[in-house]
C-alpha cells in the first residue's frame, strides 16, 4: 500500500483562513464559493485527521513513558 502524501498542517490552515475571508467579503459567485466550500470541507477533514493522528502519537508517547517510571 502507498503510503500518504504528508500534509504541511501549516499551509493546509492558511489556506483554509484564506477560504474564509474570501466568504467573508461577500462574493456573490455562486460556483466559485461552491468550488472553494468543497476545498474548506476537504482540508478540514485533513486537519481533522491530523489532529487525530498526533493526539494518538502523544497518547502512544506519554504509554511508554508511563510504563517505563
């Protein structure tokens, strides 16, 4: 199985404000704002998973820490 491309958690963020304050000027393009709610909901979902996946790496951390003392 290939492995996943590594998410840059920073730039997936930013572009993702970025999304944000276009919605928040107001633009009336209809396809455009559609178009760019599909990529927020994507790279939130990414964020999500990320998040995931460290909170699990910090649990699995601080396991072993507390099973070595």
């Amino acid at each position: 199985m290939a492995k996943k491309k590594e998410m840059d958690v920073g730039k997936a963020f930013a572009e993702l404000e970025e999304i944000a304050a276009w919605f928040e000027k107001g633009d009336p393009d209809l396809d455009a704002g559609l178009a760019k709610f599909e990529r927020a909901m994507e790279l939130s979902s990414a964020l999500k998973e990320r998040l995931v996946e460290a909170e699990n790496t910090v649990r699995e951390i601080r396991g072993r820490e507390s099973t070595s003392l």
